[in-house]
C-alpha cells in the first residue's frame, strides 16, 4: 500500500514538471535585445541600433506632389502636412477591378487629382502602398511616376490610374465607396485650405509651384549624434578586426583590411566602401528597393523622415532625403541624404548623416518671395530645359556657439533643380556671407 501511494505521489510529481516545462516552451521569448553579427556572435542592439527606427515602403514611398486640376486651374494644400494625410488614408482604401491597358490618353477631366512621385518606381509597388481586394499583376507595365484619380459623379466611383513611364500603358482600379468619394470630392470642389499654382515648362512636363508668397518659420534645434561605433557592429563582418586611425583632414577611418568606413567629424556624414563588391548585376527597381529599406532597418537606420528621392537601376543606386513638416530639406554636402550602391547582391556604398534632429530651441518667421517673382527669375537666369523641379524647402546647416553645442538651423526657401542638382534661390544680396531667407 504504502508503495502504491509513493508511486502515486511521484507520478503526480512527475505531471507537474511536465506541465512546468510544457508551459516554460510556450511562454519562452528570446531576448529581443541581443542580435547576431555575421560571424554568429551576439551583439547587443544598444551597440547596433542607431537610435532611428524600421520603415516600410508605405513610409518612405510618397509623392513630393498632390496636384488638384480644378476647373482649368490647378492648386495644393497651403499645408503640405495634409497632402501626407491624405496619401496616408489612401493607404487604407480597397481597390477593385484592376486592368491594365493601353493608354488613350492622359486623364484630362475638369476635376482630378495627380500625384506625382520624385522618382520612377516599379509598378510591383502599389501591392506595397494600396490595398487590393484581389492579387494583382503589374508585370506588363514596368514602371510609373504619376497617377491621377478621376470621379465618376453618377456612380460615385473613384478611379486610380497609374501611367507607365513611356506613355504606353496604364494600369486602373476603382474605389467603390461613396464616403471616400464624397471625402475627395468635398476637398476638390471647396479648395478649403488651399493655394493656387503656377507652372513653368510645357505643358505635358509642366512644374507646379505657389503663385503667392508663402510664410514659414525658420527652426532651431539642437542635434544627437550617431556613434559611428555603432554603425561599425552594423557594416562589417567581424567588428573585433576593425582598426580605427585618423588623418590630417581630421577623418577618422575604419577598416577591417578590406571594408572601409571614413567619417567626417566637421561634416557629420559617414562614407561606408564594400570594394570586395564590384561587379555590377543589375538589380530590378523592386529588388533595389526592397534590399534597401532591408538593410537601413537592419540598424534602424531612419534617423529622422527620409523619403524615397531617387532610383536607377543602371548603377544600383538609391537614395533618400530628409524631410521636416513635409518640406524637403536641401543640403548641398549630403547632410540630408542617405543613399546607397549595391554590387552583386550585396551592400558596397552607403553614405548618411550622422545625426537626426533633436529638441526646437527657436522658431521665428519668414516670408519667402511670391511663386510669381520666382518664375521671372528662373525665366531670365536658367535654361528651362535643364529645370526639372522648383520647390520650397528647407536649407540645412550647422552653426557652432561658444559653448561648442552643436546647434541646426532649418531656414525656408525656394530651391531649384537644375542639371540634377539641387540649388538654392537668392532673391536678396548676401550679407556676412548668409543669404537672406526673404
């Protein structure tokens, strides 16, 4: 009897260490705060991260433009913030009937909207930015830059349509919701909060900016600083080989024997060489993309709104600007850039700021020029073939105190892109070798 109850008191025993360690596997988490370097050790992500954080392509994907063409007039939100509201709905609509055909002609109707994105993209990305009732396939069209939607007033129906980049197709979907057309439809016919545009160039090729003059604030800010340490657990393969020696230029290098890291303190940009990797297999857009946001998360590398501003596939190049309120940041430097080279697959430039925004010190404004003395001047000083954007922005740049605080100034104005390089607008005299923001 008495070994019976032993049995028992251990078979119970027994049951509750399984049920112990049953319940021990199924709760388990991994300790989020540790991650592998590529040689398999464990690198602790405070010694990885950046201190920025993991994007999507919905959240670096958004045009630099949202165009309302109303009744022969075209205008925009006073506030930019509010064009990124509304792509940023749009996000959450679902699209029907999706077809792809060819293109007639581009949608010319009394009222629509365009959205104009900075570079081409490979049509694969709309699965990425839209939502669609049904799996699509984008392969027959390549890439776009534009996309309108139009309304069909009688069976309250928007209509998107996406106009590849040689003219020659367009993919279309509908939205089959009376509310999110009344939504559109309210904003294109009371032009609540908007201003009207301009144009320079043809009229197919057109380039749309305020008539009036806008007012803005110019900011201050204090920075953080990226510790390059950091980004060295990121980039190469075994961190502990790593040398670091510094120049006469005061740049600091980092090498392994073969990967490089050079970094200017004065600058506060990182130049990061995979020289291993010179083989150039091109990539696909989407293939670019994709490897890309892939790689920056990796070290949480978005230190602040980057958006996508540039992709070419014909070197694997890639590249991302700064944004701030949705105004475009413009450094002539790179201090706003984060851009890429791919070889083979694999990472074998990079180049970024290292520092993000921090705490707004001042804000005072600023009037900047009317679109329409903007315009006259382009007109009489620039080459309006070579033009391919004109735009308010903000000039980037770094003023040193007493206290040797590193101190950023935003400050608003008109820029232009010309020749492929962005330049900034004077209107005004210098004085002390800083142009006036008015």
């Amino acid at each position: 009897m008495k070994l019976e109850v032993i049995k028992t008191y251990i078979l119970i025993i027994l049951v509750g260490m399984s049920l112990l360690l049953t319940f021990n596997i199924w709760s388990y988490k991994p300790n989020s705060g540790l991650m592998y370097d590529k040689q398999g050790h464990y690198v602790n992500e405070n010694d990885y991260y950046i201190e920025g954080k993991e994007q999507t392509k919905r959240d670096v994907v958004v045009p630099n433009e949202i165009i309302f063409h109303h009744l022969q007039k075209n205008y925009a939100f006073k506030d930019p913030k509010n064009s990124e509201k509304l792509y940023k709905n749009m996000h959450d609509w679902t699209l029907y009937d999706f077809k792809i055909r060819d293109l007639q002609n581009v949608p010319n109707e009394k009222y629509q909207i365009e959205l104009r994105f900075p570079t081409a993209m490979p049509m694969g990305v709309i699965n990425s930015l839209f939502h669609f009732n049904d799996n699509i396939d984008t392969g027959a069209i390549g890439s776009f830059k534009r996309m309108f939607i139009t309304f069909n007033p009688e069976k309250l129906v928007l209509r998107f349509h996406f106009l590849s980049l040689d003219g020659r197709k367009e993919a279309t979907a509908v939205v089959n919701d009376a509310t999110k057309f009344e939504y559109l439809w309210e904003t294109i016919s009371n032009l609540k909060g908007m201003q009207e545009l301009i144009s320079v160039g043809p009229e197919k090729s057109a380039i749309y900016f305020p008539r009036n003059p806008v007012s803005m604030e110019q900011h201050t800010f204090s920075v953080n600083a990226t510790n390059p340490k950091k980004l060295v657990n990121a980039l190469f393969n075994d961190p502990s080989l790593v040398k670091r020696n510094m120049s006469n230029e005061k740049l600091a290098y980092y090498t392994d024997g073969t990967r490089q890291m050079k970094i200017s303190q004065d600058r506060r940009i990182m130049w990061f060489t995979n020289p291993s990797q010179t083989e150039i297999h091109r990539m696909t857009a989407y293939e670019l993309l994709d490897k890309s946001i892939e790689n920056i998360n990796e070290h949480r590398g978005w230190t602040g709104k980057y958006y996508l501003d540039s992709l070419d596939t014909a070197d694997n190049n890639i590249s991302y600007l700064l944004h701030y309120d949705a105004y475009p940041v413009i450094s002539a430097i790179g201090l706003t850039t984060i851009e890429q080279r791919w070889r083979n697959q694999e990472l074998y430039q990079y180049s970024r700021p290292l520092f993000s925004i921090n705490n707004s010190l001042l804000s005072e404004p600023v009037k900047l020029p009317s679109g329409e003395e903007i315009r006259n001047y382009v007109k009489k000083n620039y080459h309006i073939d070579n033009v391919t954007d004109l735009r308010i922005g903000y000039r980037l740049k770094f003023q040193k105190e007493d206290t040797a605080a590193d101190i950023l100034l935003l400050e608003p104005a008109w820029f232009i892109k010309y020749n492929g390089n962005w330049n900034k607008i004077d209107l005004m005299p210098h004085h002390d070798g800083i142009p006036e923001a008015t």
